[in-house]
C-alpha cells in the first residue's frame, strides 16, 4: 500500500469514518470523474498543440482529424475527440471519455471548459 493511501485510512479510521475515504477527500466517485476529466484535458490539450503545428505549417486550422494525429496529437484510451469547428481564425475541440456523461471543449484561446463548444 502508498503511504498517502495508509494515511488517509488512517484518518478515516480514526475519524469514525467508514466510508473508506478520508473527511475532505470528496467521494470516489468524485475523485473518478476528475480523473476521467484530466484524461479528457490531456487529450484536448495534444489536440490543441497539433492545431497550432497544422496552423503554423498551412495557415488555416483543421477539420481533419487524422491530420491532428498525423501532427501529433494522442488520444487517451476511451477518449473521443471532435473537431466542431476550425477556420483560419480559431478552431473548438469537443471531448468525451467513454466512462463519463461530461464533455469538455478547448478553442484556440488554450481554454479548457466545462460543456461542448458553442
């Protein structure tokens, strides 16, 4: 076992807490989602540097995405990404994990958020 996993069952124990989980950690499920969301972020973010490699050697920004992975972008396992949008001027990417209902979108500003592009 980690240490920081012996010290949180440590205090729950301690606390009276029977849930496993330490007061102020937030529930599994919680932990989960935004585990699941970090793996969407990474995925969004390898998107994002791959528009900009595609913008900086043809102008424009894609709508093709085998030309993102061709530029360099990986996609975590059960991720799903999707270009809803890109011009010369800006792009959005949505973001799904096939474990979560959440979707996130990044644009060209680098922003990460919560829902799909608009």
């Amino acid at each position: 076992m980690h240490v920081r996993t012996i010290l949180l069952l440590a205090a729950a124990v301690t606390s009276g807490c029977t849930s496993g989980v330490a007061p102020g950690s937030g529930s599994v499920t919680n932990q989960i989602d935004r585990a699941l969301a970090v793996q969407v972020d990474v995925s969004l973010r390898q998107a994002a540097v791959a528009q900009e490699a595609v913008m900086a050697t043809t102008g424009s920004y894609t709508t093709d995405i085998e030309t993102l992975g061709a530029n360099g972008m990986n996609v975590a396992a059960d991720v799903t990404v999707t270009i809803a949008s890109a011009d010369a001027v800006g792009y959005c990417i949505n973001g799904t994990h096939n474990r979560s209902d959440g979707v996130r979108h990044i644009d060209e500003t680098g922003t990460l958020a919560d829902g799909a592009c608009n």
